[in-house]
C-alpha cells in the first residue's frame, strides 16, 4: 500500500489536509476509501488531490465535521451522501469540472450549514439553487467570468434574510451596475459585502461609486474598507439629501471627476434658463482669476463674489476643497458645480472659433501639425491653439505632449494650453498618480491607467502617444510606425486616424467588438497601411475588406467573413493568417500568387487546397489541428518552401519526399507517425544531408527512432512524448543544441561527445537510473531529469562542477535521490 503520510497534516487543532503537492508530482491519483477512519475526530478538513474523481466513503464517517474544502480535482457533482455531513457549518467547493448548481440541494439540507465558498466551477452559469439555502450568513462567489449576473444576485439577497456576508467577484460592468443608487437599500441590509472585479485596482475616478455615501451599516471592503466609516462620522447627525451625500462623499474620497459625472452643470442650466445666481468660488479653473470669470460672464448678468451664499449661489468645487469647506454652504442651499464644469461654460461662451462647427479645415491644420511630430509645427499648432480653443481630439493631442514629449519647452506649453482648454479632473488625476511617459517602463500599465479617463479620447491618446515615443531615445520598446490596442473591446476608431501617416503596422488583436465596417473605409484611404491584425476578434469581416489592397499582411483568425472570396483582390498580401475562420471554398487564393506566409490552421481541411501549390514565393505553410491524413508530395513544387508545420492532425506516414530540401523547420507533432525509415530519406537525398534545423516528432507513435544512413544537419529535435525505450546514439551526431525527449520509457542516456553544448536538454518523466559520466563533461543550460529513478549520480560531476553554475537550476525532483549536496546539485 502506499505511504501517504508525505500527503497528510492532522494538526492538534483536529485541522486534516491532504495535499498531492506535498508529495511526489502526479503520484497521488485518488484516497483509500478508509483514509478518513483514522481521523474520527477531525473539525476541519481539506481534500486537495488533483486527479481524484471520487470522495472517500469514509469521509461521511467524521461525525464531527465542521469545515470542509475540496479543490483542485475531477469531482464532477457532490454525491447525494454529503446529506450525512450534519454537524458542517461551513464548505468550499473550488472544482472546474463540478456542476455545482446540481449539488446545491444537497447542502440545503444540512442544518448546521451557514457557509459556503464556490469557486471556479464548470460552465459561466449563475448558481441559482443558492437560494435554497435560508439559514446562510456567509457566502463567496469567485467568478469573474459571468456576466449579466445582477439581477440573479438581488434575487438571491433577497432568497436569504439570514445572509451577513457577501464576498462576490463579478464583470466590470455588473461590479458598477450592482453599485448604483437603487440597489443601496438591499446591500444596506448585509453586514459586509466585498465586491470586485479583475483591473478593479485601476478604476477609472469618474466612475467611483458615490452612492455607497447613503449607506448607513454596511462594510465595504476593500477600496472603502477606511474611507466610508470615516465619512459616516462626519454626516452622523446630519440629514442630507442621497445627492448631497454622494456629493460630499465625493469630496471625501477627491474625486472630482466622479462629482462632474453626479451633479448638472447648474450654471449652464442657469444661464439656458436666464436665471443670474451669484457664484461663490471654493475654487478656480486653472489659469482663471475671479476677475477674468466675472468678464466672461457678464453678457449673463453672472458674476462671483466673496459675499455671504445664499439658496441663489452656486458654490464652485475642485480638488482641494474639503467636506468642512462645503458642508456649512450646503445648509443654506446652495447649488455645486466643479471647476470643469465651470469651465465648459467659459470655454463654450467665449470665442473659441476652433469649437464651432465650421472650423473643420482649421482642425484639419492642428491635426497636420501635431501628427507631424516637428517642434517648430508644434509651436504654430500651439499659437492657433492660443486663440482658438481645442476640441476633445486636440485636448488629446495636447495631453500627450504635455505627459510624453521629452523637450521641456514644447511638453511646458502644451501644459500651459491644457489647464486652460482641458480637464483639470484628468490633471488631477495624472498628478495624484505620478505617472511619467517620459520614460519607459511598464508602458502599457501606465497608458491603461491613464485612458481609463473620460476627458481624453483614448484611441487617440495611444495613437499620438506611440508617435511621440517612437522618438524618444529614452523609450525603446515603442515603435513609431506600429501601433497596437490588443485585447482592448469594442473599439470604433475615429476618421482623425487617417493623420497618422507614419503607422503602417495596425494591430487589433483579441480586441472584441471591434468595429472593423468603420475602420475599413478609414484604411482604405491611407496607403501607408500595409499590415493589420485582427486575429481573436470574433467578429464578421464585411465584402469591403476587398478595397484594402495596399495590404502586405493580413491576419484574421479566428473571425468569419461575410463573403468567402472577398480576399481575392489583396493580390499584395505577403502574409495571410487565416485560422480558423472555417471557409467551404478557398479557390480565391489563387490570385495571392505573393504569399510568402499562409497559416491555414483550424479549418477541419481534409486537403490542403489546389491554388496553394501555385504559391510560388511561399516560405511558410501552417496546416496544424486539421484532419489531413498525409502532407502532399505537391509541395515539392514550391522552391522556396522553408516552414511546414502539419501539426496535429491524422497524418500516418513519414514525408520522406522532404528529404532533399532544406527546411528550418519540420513540425509534425500529435500525429500518427509509428516509424521514421532513415534508408528512405538517404535514398530520397541522394546521399546529401538531411538539412532541417528544427524537427519536431513530439506526440506521434514511435517506438524507435535513430538517425542512421544519413548525415543530419538539425539543431532542434523534439521527440518527447512518443514510446521510446531506447535513445540511440547516432541521435546526438547531429549538432544539436536543444534537445525534448521527456515522457517517453528510456533507461539510459548515450554517448555524446564531450563539449558539447545544450540550450534545453530535457528528458523528465523517464526511467533513467543514473546521471551518466558522458553528461558530466557536457554544458547543458536548462535541464531536466525529474520524474526518473536516478539514485546515482556519476563522481565526475564533482570534478566538473567548475563553471556549472546553470546546474543550480537544473530539474531533479522526485528521484530516489537522499537530500543535500549530490554532485554539485542540491536536492
């Protein structure tokens, strides 16, 4: 029987964990249906096993069962004995493959249960059957991968009148949704809710949920675990109106973008209305004195003074006002608008002829220039700037050079003009976050946390940043001519992208709902633009796609077109990236006669199609995860073909016919192949080398492999995961410099010439016995012989420990090696 105990802790807590992880790696597959007999008086008990499909019976035996956690396992439903389980108070259920709806039942009729922890279960579905269970008091939900979930959720808060505690992680939109003002009254209810969502960290300010201020009870953690109990002290014996709490909490919490978003802008109201309030100036816009806003708004009969407010005054907030400063002016009722508010209304009312609709040819000027990235049209952009205003897209712009642009003068001018023209809400936010574009770093962190504000457009924010600092010698990872928004959803591009000229490179990755009908006819008008990538989309790819025939790479996987054959007018394309998009007709490729890259994976092809052997300028072929049951001799007809890869599919027989060209690689795993015949490709090459850099035979059917009769030129070989008993010697008269034969059954290693020298070398998951002296007198950078039976371990490896640093790293567990120092390894 095997020992388990390198498994189990029993503590003297009556705490029980049975983790696989403190044994040997994949050793543990299931429990002894009597482990649980010998720990009658277990309170608490984890049951961590990865493989384990079934719960022991005998866990039903612990009478005294209180806490239970079952992870990280292949338990598909709780069984129907968990009901036995009368005294547990408490259980956490973290199963991928678990239907943990279907269980829910069960758990309702255990009448001591009052917590419960779900996690990661199968399929994107609300547990609903929560609801059957009446006496909870706390409960985790940690899924982040559902969507839409808040009416499910106030309907189960208000299934469980005994609930407490609520720990829930949700989608980003359903975290702001479940935080609005109407659901307040509900969440009240509970003791404590922590609520979040993955990126939560980095929240846009405009969006903070203010409506949390007119709670009276609950905690909630994290992002206001201090702040709201400290704000509840301070309006404990007031009776504030919801909006003046959420006001005030606003101030509480210096956001003053999320304040613009609460309150109207009063003043425009106002003056719409040709009402006169007085204003009461808590604070200015930067750049304005009293006495410029009094000359702006005099044509309304508006003006600010320092005189006692009253119900007729509109008190002007901005970041450093405090909740002291406001709450005495909010007893006299006075309205509140903040700075940027205030400065929409001087902006709009005064003459800024750029703002105005007819000005389209002037903007069209300032675009010019901007996107041209010369100082000296920098300057002149800024003096039409001066007097005319700046629309969304140049406070942008502006932003930009204000935050990015190495040169003190011209980044200190473009400050300048944006505190007059732009947010202040987003100058305070750059400023609190101390966020330099000055330099390199975690740039794409730093650009998230910034275009997560409203005030700037944020497409065109990375668009001129990339061009800025593509120019910066201090910032080397960003390239001015390519421009990326990877994983970034639903995104519509703006017409102003036809400015920048410069970008050939556009890549839309991943980028869901991306809105590729509008960009399209964008691109079309922009000749420069010669690769776009919009692999992972999941979107449909409309007919004009055809007009982009400037286009020298084109990636869409994993996306449909409207119309098969609508690609057949990129006669330019050089790279085609057609994964998985599942077409019936592929006769258009035969007008891409210039590819030099095709990537058909993932398109259940049964043949590769016709007009591919007409590709005469083809370099790259990718056919993996298809059902193709051999690689076609047809091939042979492209001159210039120096990458297969036919990976996983059906394939049975070896290509032999490859043998006399050079490829640098030969990708042929998770197929079928059962035998390598070295005669055939000596034949086939006439004697000449076999000239393939990279050969990879992982996952077929092998049961030997050798590489006789014919000299070998490959520097990569994979043959891992195969049936090898034997690694034979004429392997390593190849110059290999990484080598994969892991998880296969071979016992011994062979001769390879001393010197030799090794990136990767593994062999983990075998039956080796001994580290071999030939392997002493090798370099190896990166190896791997765990999971063997090596109890010995060559003396040579202690004479050549010099200048063996790397073999700190190398990989050595679970061999039936004793622990410490085994020729210069530690173990």
């Amino acid at each position: 029987m095997k020992d388990l105990s390198k498994f189990i802790r029993y503590g003297d807590q009556k705490d029980l964990q049975i983790w696989d992880k403190w044994g040997e790696k994949d050793e543990l597959d299931e429990l002894p249906d009597d482990i649980f007999l010998q720990y009658p008086n277990a309170e608490e008990v984890g049951i961590h096993v990865t493989k384990m499909t079934v719960l022991p019976n005998s866990l039903y035996s612990l009478k005294n069962l209180k806490f239970l956690n079952i992870s990280s396992n292949k338990i598909k439903t709780l069984p129907a004995e968990i009901i036995q389980l009368q005294q547990l108070e408490s259980i956490r259920l973290n199963i991928s493959s678990m239907d943990v709806n279907k269980g829910l039942p069960l758990l309702a009729q255990l009448p001591a249960l009052r917590s419960i922890n779900l996690s990661n279960w199968r399929g994107k579905a609300f547990p609903g059957n929560l609801q059957l269970l009446k006496h909870l008091t706390q409960l985790t939900i940690a899924k982040d991968k559902m969507t839409g979930l808040v009416p499910e959720i106030l309907a189960l808060l208000t299934a469980l009148p005994d609930l407490q505690e609520l720990d829930i992680t949700v989608s980003e939109d359903d975290y702001y949704l479940l935080l609005s003002l109407q659901h307040m009254p509900l969440l009240d209810k509970l003791r404590k809710i922590d609520i979040g969502y993955d990126g939560l960290w980095r929240a846009a300010p405009h969006r903070t949920p203010l409506c949390l201020a007119t709670t009276r009870q609950v905690q909630i953690h994290d992002a206001f675990k201090e702040t709201l109990p400290q704000f509840r002290l301070k309006v404990k014996d007031k009776n504030y109106s919801d909006l003046h709490l959420q006001l005030l909490f606003g101030i509480h919490l210096k956001v003053v973008p999320a304040i613009t978003e609460l309150l109207p802008n009063q003043l425009a109201n106002a003056i719409a209305a040709q009402q006169h309030p007085r204003l009461y100036l808590l604070a200015r816009p930067k750049g304005e004195s009293q006495k410029s806003i009094n000359e702006k708004l005099e044509q309304y009969g508006i003006s600010a003074s320092n005189k006692q407010p009253d119900s007729n005054t509109i008190v002007v907030i901005g970041a450093g006002t405090t909740m002291e400063d406001l709450m005495p002016l909010l007893d006299t009722g006075c309205q509140v608008i903040t700075t940027d508010q205030l400065k929409d209304v001087l902006i709009n009312k005064d003459d800024h002829w750029l703002l105005q609709d007819d000005n389209e040819a002037a903007n069209t000027q300032l675009m010019r220039l901007f996107t041209s990235n010369d100082p000296d049209n920098y300057q002149l952009a800024f003096e039409i700037i001066e007097t005319g205003g700046a629309n969304k897209i140049i406070q942008t712009l502006l932003a930009v050079v204000m935050l990015a642009h190495p040169d003190k003068t011209i980044h200190k001018k473009a400050e300048k003009l944006y505190d007059k023209y732009g947010s202040q809400a987003f100058r305070q936010q750059v400023k609190s976050s101390r966020i330099s574009l000055r330099v390199g770093g975690n740039v794409s962190s730093k650009l998230q946390r910034i275009v997560s504000n409203k005030d700037v457009d944020e497409v065109m924010f990375r668009l001129m940043y990339q061009l800025v600092a593509g120019s910066n010698s201090n910032i080397s990872k960003v390239k001015a001519d390519s421009f990326s928004m990877k994983g970034i959803e639903n995104i519509t591009l703006p017409p102003e992208i036809a400015f920048f000229t410069q970008i050939a490179d556009w890549d839309f990755e991943n980028c869901k709902g991306f809105d590729i009908a509008t960009a399209i006819p964008i691109f079309a008008e922009m000749p420069g633009v010669k690769h776009l990538r919009l692999n992972g989309c999941h979107i449909e790819i409309p007919a004009s796609i055809g007009t982009l025939t400037q286009l020298h790479t084109l990636q869409i996987a994993h996306n449909t077109l409207a119309v098969e054959d609508s690609l057949q007018s990129l006669v330019h394309l050089k790279s085609l990236d057609a994964t998985g998009i599942k077409l019936k007709n592929w006769d258009w490729l035969r007008s891409l006669k210039n590819l030099m890259g095709l990537m058909l994976s993932n398109n259940q092809l049964t043949a590769i199609p016709e007009a591919v052997f007409d590709m005469q300028q083809l370099i790259l072929l990718e056919a993996r995860n298809n059902k193709l049951t051999a690689v076609p001799e047809a091939l042979a007809q492209l001159p210039k073909l120096d990458q297969l890869d036919f990976s996983s599919n059906q394939i049975t027989a070896f290509p032999y016919f490859l043998g006399k060209y050079k490829l640098s690689e030969l990708l042929l795993r998770s197929n079928k192949i059962q035998e390598v015949d070295t005669r055939q490709l000596a034949t086939v090459s006439g004697g000449q080398p076999i000239a393939w850099e990279k050969l990879n035979l992982s996952r077929n059917e092998l049961s030997s492999f050798d590489m006789t009769h014919c000299e070998f030129t490959t520097r990569v070989l994979d043959i891992s995961h195969n049936q090898l008993t034997e690694l034979h010697p004429s392997i390593f008269n190849a110059p290999l410099t990484d080598f994969y034969g892991h998880h296969n059954q071979i016992s011994e290693l062979p001769p390879i010439d001393s010197g030799s020298r090794f990136g990767d070398f593994w062999m983990q998951n075998n039956r080796l016995t001994e580290l071999p002296v030939q392997i002493a007198h090798i370099f190896i950078n990166n190896a791997d012989f765990s999971n063997n039976q090596i109890s010995r371990i060559h003396p040579d490896f202690d004479s050549q420990a010099a200048g063996s640093y790397s073999r700190w790293y190398w990989k050595m567990q679970n061999n039936p090696l004793p622990p410490g120092k085994n020729g210069s390894f530690f173990i």
